[in-house]
C-alpha cells in the first residue's frame, strides 16, 4: 500500500455494528490525538486497520 493510498473503515475487522448506536463503529480503543489525526490528516494510516476480507489468504494461496 502506498504512502497516499487511504484505507476505507468499511474493509476493516474492527468496524462492527453497535446494535445500542444503532450504526457501525469502530471497535479500537483510540486516544483523541490518533482520532483527531486520523479525520483530519488525509496521508495518515490507521495503525489498527485490519484487513476484513476473510478470502484474502484462500486467493493468495490459488
């Protein structure tokens, strides 16, 4: 992944839906400076992003 290249939440393991919000959120515990830079900030990378994509390895492997 390139250095400008912005990975979307909705990919991510840790947004989950919240049924008590009625919405998805993240999951991650993240202080309020990681927050702030992170929806401000369009070059920063969440350091939690997870690939949620569960058949990326099975396609690595074919």
């Amino acid at each position: 992944m390139s250095r400008n290249e912005r990975v979307s939440c909705e990919s991510c393991t840790y947004y989950i839906y919240d049924e008590d919000y009625e919405s998805y959120v993240c999951d991650k515990n993240m202080d309020e400076d990681e927050y702030i830079r992170l929806m401000t900030d369009r070059y920063f990378q969440c350091p939690f992003y997870r690939n949620g994509d569960e058949y990326a390895v099975v396609r690595k492997q074919m």
